[in-house]
C-alpha cells in the first residue's frame, strides 16, 4: 500500500473552508486504497492562525493527522508591507521587460534573488508559519510515495512543495486574485510533477499565467453524493416560522460578499411585503446587521446543516472568488436550485451547466432571482432532477477518484 501525505494549512471537523473540507473529504476517500497521513498545523482560525489544537498526532474519522504549532499569528500589516514591496518590483519588473533589458538588470541587481527573499518573507508572514511541519517534510519525505499539497497561497505549500517537487501534487485552489500575479508564484507552479484542478476554467487561469503546460494536469474536483440518512429535523421548528427561507452556508465575511448579500436582502425586505427569511450557517467574521428575517444559526452539525438546506427555496451563493465551490455543488446535489455572483466564472459555469440556478450581478438581479424561486412552482418542478443529474455527470466520487488514482501513480513511479 503507498504511503501518500496530504498537506493542509488547517485541517479538523470545526474547520470552516472550502479548500479544508475539500482535503477532509478526500482524505476519508482514499484512507481504503493507501495509507494516508494528514500534514496540517495547530490552526483552527485563518484571521490568527492561534494554536487552537493539540499539536502531534490524532486520528479524525479514520484519517491519521499530524499537527505543528504556528510560531507567530498572522501579523496583517507585515503581510501588507511585503505585499507592497513585491507589487513595487513587480511594477520594475515589468517596466524593464518592456524596455527589453530585464535580463541584464535581472543579472546586474539581483533582482530574482531579491523577489525571491521578499517573496518568502512575505509567504511566512502570511502563515501559517510552522517550520516545523517544513523540517518534518525535509527529513521524511522518503517515507511517502506521494504529497499531496492544497492551497497554493500559504506558507505549508509554498514551502513544503520545494522539497520534493518530483512526488509532489499540487491542488492549487486558485482563482483570479492579486496574489496569483505576483511573479513569486512563476516558479512555484513550474515545481509540482502534477497539478490536479478542480475546473476547466481555473487550469485556463493557471496555464495562461505561468505557461506550465508541460506539466502533467487533469481537472478532477471532488466527488459530492448525497445522505441516504433519515434527518428528523423540523425547519420550521429551528426558525419558529413556516415562512419560506433562502440559506447561506459557508463563512460570513466580506471576502466572500456575505456583506454584499446583506445589503442586498435587507434592500429586498423593505421594498418587498414578504415573509422570507435570509439562514445564515458559518462561522462570522464580520458584523451581522440586525434584522428579524435574518437568522444566524452559526456553525452547526452536518444533519441540521442539510435539513435547513434541503427545505431552502434556494441557497445565495454571493462570492466573486471560487475555485469551485463545494457547497453549491452539495446544494445542487439535494435539488436546491442556486443563486451566484456573476462576477465568478466558477459559479456561472455551474448555473449555466446544471440550468438549476441563477445569476445576479447587482441588486436588481438580486431581487429579480429571489422572486423568481418564490412565485414560479410549476417551473421549479424540473429543478431538483436537472442539479442532481449536473452532480452526478460531473462530480461523481468513481470518476474522481480514477484521476486521483492515475496522478498517485505517476508521480510515485
């Protein structure tokens, strides 16, 4: 049986992401065909990094975990500082490339070497900062056949991958941020022997900027299957009301544009004489304004999480950054239609694929969406069969796993 690690920034059953519970998931797939070992730090929250968990090892449904303290939090205005510097010669970079004398500045100044110093300052500010895990993977990476890394943004990866590049995975999880323009990142996506994506649109993103073709790719997702398990929750019970609800599942934050999806529906609630309510699920990094329709439920167990989604008229889907969105692919799997931020490709690509959603690109949309799956029943009908049939075709755990599987033994042979 191969030994393969998977290494993530935060890893646990409280742990609130999208690229996270992506690692879970596969984890527990492949427990049964290798030996798995998950490479992760002490982290629970990604704002601080705070040592949350015990660190050593531990066993989660199954999965053997390995956990390293972070050494400092995130200091966010070092991560700015940085991030300037690497945006100002950026700036030099490009300006001597258009005079067409980058190679001899490059030679003269340095300057590879310099971006590279900052580049890894920068990385170690923005964490989680655990040198060990970094040192473990430098003294037992011969003990496994494979690593499999996720998350190309933080320190575990970025510099965990330069290790052994020729066993290396990399789920990057990328979307088009400022971070992936930084010319610290041209190298890294050359490293990896294999990258697996999770959408066709995000190996585009990737391939147009770092030209790494050549590179053995595939794009794999995950595998998303619904619960066959009796769930005796009541919604209407856990809102005390039988009105009709719209839900959100994931972290409440700006950079995901729950701030975006408040306004709009508080927008929404005063022009519109309706009994709907806005479900919030997650954890909150922001303020939630306060409203009698808008219930926050927080971060709550997997049977009332699908109980409250599996009565929604459909779940807001309001980020502008995803690089393949699990929950939605879950909403879809259950027959809950979906609405999206236009400003995603990602998202749209799913709604205009599964035809089991809709996209807003301001409110007027917004609102426009929300009226529509509250006062079209005939038409929502043939919904649930089309989102189900969309997850099934595209996402399911057979196909996943047999491109896993491939990239495992090609970069272990």
């Amino acid at each position: 049986m191969k030994k393969v690690a998977i290494i993530v920034q935060r890893y646990g059953a409280e742990v609130n992401g999208g690229a996270e519970y992506h690692a879970m998931i596969l984890a527990e797939q492949l427990i049964t065909r290798y030996d798995i070992e998950v490479l992760s730090t002490c982290a629970k929250d990604y704002h601080s990094w705070a040592n949350e968990y015990a660190e050593g090892t531990t066993e989660i449904n199954g999965v053997k975990v390995r956990r390293f303290k972070v050494d400092h939090p995130r200091n966010k205005s070092k991560v700015h500082l940085l991030l300037k510097k690497l945006n100002k010669r950026t700036l030099l970079q490009q300006a001597l490339r258009h005079l067409g004398i980058l190679n001899h500045f490059e030679r003269l100044l340095s300057l590879k070497d310099n971006f590279k110093q900052i580049g890894d300052k920068w990385s170690k500010q923005q964490g989680p900062y655990a040198p060990g895990l970094i040192t473990y993977l430098q003294e037992n990476e011969h003990n496994y056949d494979a690593l499999i890394f996720f998350t190309y943004l933080y320190y575990p990866t970025f510099f965990g991958l330069r290790i052994a590049p020729h066993k290396s995975i990399l789920i990057p999880t990328a979307h088009d941020e400022p971070a992936i323009h930084l010319p610290v990142f041209r190298d890294f996506f050359n490293l990896p022997k294999a990258i697996l994506y999770n959408t066709i649109s995000e190996q585009k993103l990737v391939q147009s900027l770092f030209n790494n073709e050549r590179i053995y790719s595939d794009v794999v997702g995950i595998g998303i299957s619904s619960s066959d398990k009796d769930i005796n929750i009541d919604p209407a019970l856990v809102l005390n009301s039988d009105a009709a609800y719209f839900i959100y599942i994931g972290r409440i934050d700006p950079g995901k544009g729950s701030d975006l999806m408040l306004s709009h529906f508080i927008k929404y609630k005063s022009e519109t004489p309706t009994k709907v309510k806005l479900v919030l699920i997650g954890k909150a990094s922001m303020e939630i304004p306060k409203h009698e329709d808008i219930v926050y439920l927080g971060f709550v167990n997997e049977d009332l999480k699908l109980a409250m989604l599996s009565t929604a008229k459909a779940l807001i889907m309001p980020s502008e950054h995803e690089s393949l969105s699990l929950v939605t692919l879950e909403s879809l799997v259950y027959g809950v239609p979906v609405i999206v931020n236009g400003a995603s490709e990602v998202l749209v690509n799913h709604v205009v694929q599964s035809k089991a959603g809709k996209v807003f690109t301001d409110y007027n949309s917004f609102r426009a969406a929300l009226n529509f799956f509250l006062s079209n029943d005939v038409i929502l009908q043939t919904i649930p069969d089309r989102a189900k049939s969309y997850v099934a075709t595209n996402y399911s755990w057979k196909i996943v796993l047999e491109k896993i599987n491939r990239a495992i033994d090609y970069v272990s042979h």
